[in-house]
C-alpha cells in the first residue's frame, strides 16, 4: 500500500467540513479534526453526513461543539504522537464541559483500540474506519460510558451515505477500501482491512451530487485505486463512466500501485482529455533487493517500463513519488541506485521518508533494522537536495507558457490568486478571480514548489 497525501505533518488538522441546509440540530453540534490523508478527509465527511442526517448540526468553533471527533491516521508514529498530544490538550475542554463527547476514530483508533483508554482516559469514543455507519447510536452511548467499535468488515463500503463535503474545488469520492498487498513496511491492511471496490453506479452517482453542488473537480480515492473492480467495471471503464458525468471538468485519482496499470487504463488516460494529466507513482525504492524486501511486486526496470509507457501515452505528464531511505538492509550501492533513478524519471516532486519501524508491521516483526539514524538522516537530506534541484529545473520548463488553472482562492498576498494546473501543480498569479472557475494563466517565474505567472 501507498500513503495516499494530503495533510503533511506542518499542516496541522484539516478543518471541519461544513454542513449546508442542515436540519434543526435536535442533537446538538460536532466539530470534526481530521488527520493523515485524503481518504481520511473522505471518511470525515462520511462521518458529517451521517451526523447531519441523525440531527447534528456543524460547530463553527471547538469550544463549542457537543461532540468533537479526531480523525486520525496510523501510518507513522509521529502522526500517533500528535493526536495524543492534541487530546491532552483536549483534556481541559473535559474538564470544564464533562458532557462533551470526546472521540477517536479511523485508523489509530483501530491501531490502539483499547490501549487508547489507558492512556487517554477521559475519551467517550473510540471507533475504527469500518463503523462510522453506526456513528451517531455510538455517540448516543458514548454519553452514558466508553463505547469502542474498531471491527473490520470485508463487505463496508459505505454505500447510499451521503458525505456532507467541504468547501473547495475539488470532490473526494472514495472508489474502494482497504489493501491487499501487504508491502512489510505498512500497517494499512492492518487498520482498513482488505480490499473491497464501491459498485461503479455509486461512483457515478456521488460524482454527479458532487456536480450538483458546483464541484467541477473529482478525485477518485483507493490505497491502491487503479486495482479497482466491482466485479463488472475496471478502473479504465470507471474513469470513462465518470468522466461521462455533465459538469466534471477534471478527474484525479491517487494513489494507484505501479504493479496495477493495465495498457487498457494507460489508453484511457491518454484519450480522454478529462482525466488530468498528473500521476502519483510510488516508488519506495530503486534498489530491487530492497524492493523485494519490502515486498512492493515491481521491479526497477519494470517501473521505469511503465514510466515510458505512461509518458508515450500521455502528453505532458506530470508525475510525483514517494522514496524511503535506510529501509533495513539497504546498502550504499542500494542507494545510490534510488538517486540513479530519480535522476533518469525526474519526478516533479516527491514525499520523502526515513524509515522507521511501525509496530505490528512485518518488517517490525522480521526485518532487524540495520541502517544507523545517522545514516538515514544524511541519506534523506540528500535525496531531498537532489529532488529539489529536479523540481525546480521541471518547474522552469513552464516559463512562458500559457496554462489552464482552476482557481481555488486569494493567495497570501493582497491582489494575487492561488490555484491548480491540470497537471497538479501550484500556482500563484497576479489578479483576482472567483474560486471554482477556470482562467488561463501565463507562467513568469517559479520556486521549486510554485509556479508564479499573470492572467493572460
């Protein structure tokens, strides 16, 4: 499995979804933190819309609501620290209000379970990533004594609950659950439990609610997405049935496994001109002992295969990664081979990583850790000076070009306009123009992270 990417850990907790047109709050109001991925924020908004159906209505503020909720993510360490961190801090808001229903849920919750009522005793709810169709009874029983529901289920995929979705320009729609590939590095199989794929006439269904309520921007949601089959659809075909839907303008979909693309969805990505043009496409490694050893099913000259073959099918393809360093038993010449292929792919960008162990992960249980903390430090500055030098040399090849960009707000400085290029990038312009809408834009300058330019 594949970290899905969103919130990075400087970011702090995306904020509460708003729920519009709610009904009387009979209830009372909840205040959501989310926490990790995309598919976190997803589940959030799942999570609204089940409230909102049961009653509940947004809280503007913290301090105010009636049931606050973490959604947290497992997939490192530090993520779990920092939701124990924010629930200490929690403590004082039980303190003063004994009646606010106190909540843990998603994949740390289904990580620790039970360990989360030693070691935060005043949380009322603890539920796993499976049970929020039952959120609002447990909420009711939270308030009486703890109530803990972290049981996975082989068939939950949440159909025919509505998310209520936040303010933006882009649509999540969670396309399949769990994983089935079991990569020794990760504890996601563990926390989401296996595979399962959203019926295609479902998909199709929130993409055109999504459309309803203005959203001109989808993003189809999956640990592994382009593994996705309903038993009928293909990812390929489901990709054509959305791209179908009047209104969706752009389609995204993160994170697919390099092991997963079929010529069929490569194809498809190149013909429809909807399907935007940007790829997240682990690679963890470029060494294939270590490949193996993390059990990831490709091999470097596979992967670099399929970069080709992407690339020949789709003009202009903008793609980023994921590298671990000092994964146990990685050599020097091992990482050596990661810098060589990173040189000869260029990635636009990257999310970059010194390993540490998760408890409760293979390559905890089997694998010694080999590699120094010192070691893995000096390896990740050096990939990072590397994929910085990358980045901000592909970021030049945009200079004077003329690009289509979906406006998502005023940037940080008056008088200028932040907002997205089909091929994900960030960009900063001078002018003023409405979120949501869609204004071409000349490219004048860059930073590594950032394209700037001027409406043309």
């Amino acid at each position: 499995m594949d970290e899905l990417k969103l919130i990075e850990p400087s970011h702090g907790p995306a904020p509460t979804p708003a729920i519009e047109d709610v009904v009387p709050a009979e209830r009372g109001t909840v205040y959501v933190e989310t926490y990790g991925c995309q598919m976190n924020v997803s589940d959030s908004e799942v999570m609204l819309g089940v409230l909102k159906s049961a009653g509940y209505s947004a809280a503007t503020r913290l301090e105010e609501a009636d049931v606050v909720l973490l959604n947290t993510c497992a997939i490192r360490e530090h993520a779990e620290d920092r939701v124990i961190g924010r629930l200490s801090q929690l403590s004082h808001l039980k303190m003063k209000r004994p009646d606010v229903v106190l909540g843990v849920c998603g994949c740390m919750a289904k990580h620790l379970s039970e360990q989360l009522l030693d070691r935060v005793p005043y949380v009322d709810l603890i539920l796993g990533p499976d049970s929020y169709r039952d959120l609002a009874q447990m909420v009711q029983e939270a308030r009486g004594e703890p109530a803990l529901d972290v049981k996975l289920g082989r068939s939950e995929t949440y159909v025919g609950l509505d998310p209520a979705r936040s303010e933006g320009v882009n649509a999540w729609i969670t396309v399949m659950r769990g994983c089935d590939k079991f990569c020794t590095f990760c504890i996601v199989p563990y926390v989401r439990g296996r595979e399962r794929s959203v019926a295609a006439h479902e998909i199709v269904r929130q993409a055109e609610i999504a459309a309803q309520e203005g959203f001109q921007e989808v993003t189809l949601l999956g640990q592994t997405v382009n593994s996705y089959h309903d038993g009928e659809t293909d990812f390929a075909d489901l990709l054509e049935q959305v791209a179908r839907v009047e209104g969706i303008r752009r389609i995204r979909f993160t994170s697919p496994h390099p092991s997963d693309f079929t010529p069929k969805l490569i194809e498809t990505m190149g013909r429809d001109p909807k399907i935007c043009p940007f790829i997240h496409l682990p690679l963890q490694s470029g060494a294939d002992p270590v490949l193996e050893a993390m059990q990831r099913s490709y091999t470097t000259a596979e992967y670099r295969k399929l970069v080709e073959d992407l690339r020949a099918a789709i003009p202009g393809l903008s793609l980023s990664t994921d590298i671990i360093v000092g994964f146990p038993g990685e050599t020097r010449e091992d990482f050596d081979r990661t810098l060589d292929l990173m040189r000869g792919v260029r990635f636009d960008s990257a999310f970059m990583f010194k390993y540490s162990e998760r408890e409760g992960t293979v390559a905890e249980r089997e694998i010694p850790d080999t590699v120094s903390a010192t070691e893995k430090g000096e390896r990740l500055e050096e990939v990072i000076t590397l994929q910085n030098g990358i980045s901000l040399e592909v970021n030049q090849t945009y200079v004077g070009r003329t690009v289509e960009v979906l406006v998502e707000g005023p940037a940080r400085r008056p008088g200028q306009t932040s907002g997205k290029t089909d091929t994900f990038k960030t960009i900063v312009f001078t002018g003023e123009a409405e979120p949501n809408t869609f204004v071409d834009v000349t490219v004048t300058d860059c930073t590594q992270k950032t394209l700037i330019g001027e409406l043309a």
